[in-house]
C-alpha cells in the first residue's frame, strides 16, 4: 500500500483526538458498538464492567 501521510498532519489529528478528553463511558460507548458490529462470538454479551458472559460464564480480563 502506498499511502502519504503528512507527519504534521497526523501529529495534529492526534492531538486533537487528546484534547477532547473522551469519558470512560463515550470511550466504553464506542466500544460496545464496535463490539456488536464484530459478531465475534453469538452468545457473548458484554458487560457494563467490561466483562464478557459467553455460554452463562463470565469471563473477566486478567490485567
């Protein structure tokens, strides 16, 4: 792929994304859409906490 990005450019788009200071609950917003759209597993529902029920088990991250 041949794609020019302008340094500056995207320097100034990052900055940008920054200074808006997302909440955790637009940033969680957007991640459940992305989530439902994926449709990586039927019967996984994502929780309010960030965990995951697949199969009535849930399954939280080990960080």
């Amino acid at each position: 792929m041949d794609i020019q990005v302008q340094n500056e450019d995207l320097l100034q788009k990052y900055f940008e994304l920054i200074a808006k200071r997302l909440s955790w609950q637009e940033i969680f917003r957007q991640y459940q859409e992305e989530f439902h759209k994926m449709e990586i597993h039927k019967n996984a529902i994502l929780h309010s906490d960030g965990s995951l029920e697949i199969n009535n088990e849930r399954i939280y991250s080990l960080r």
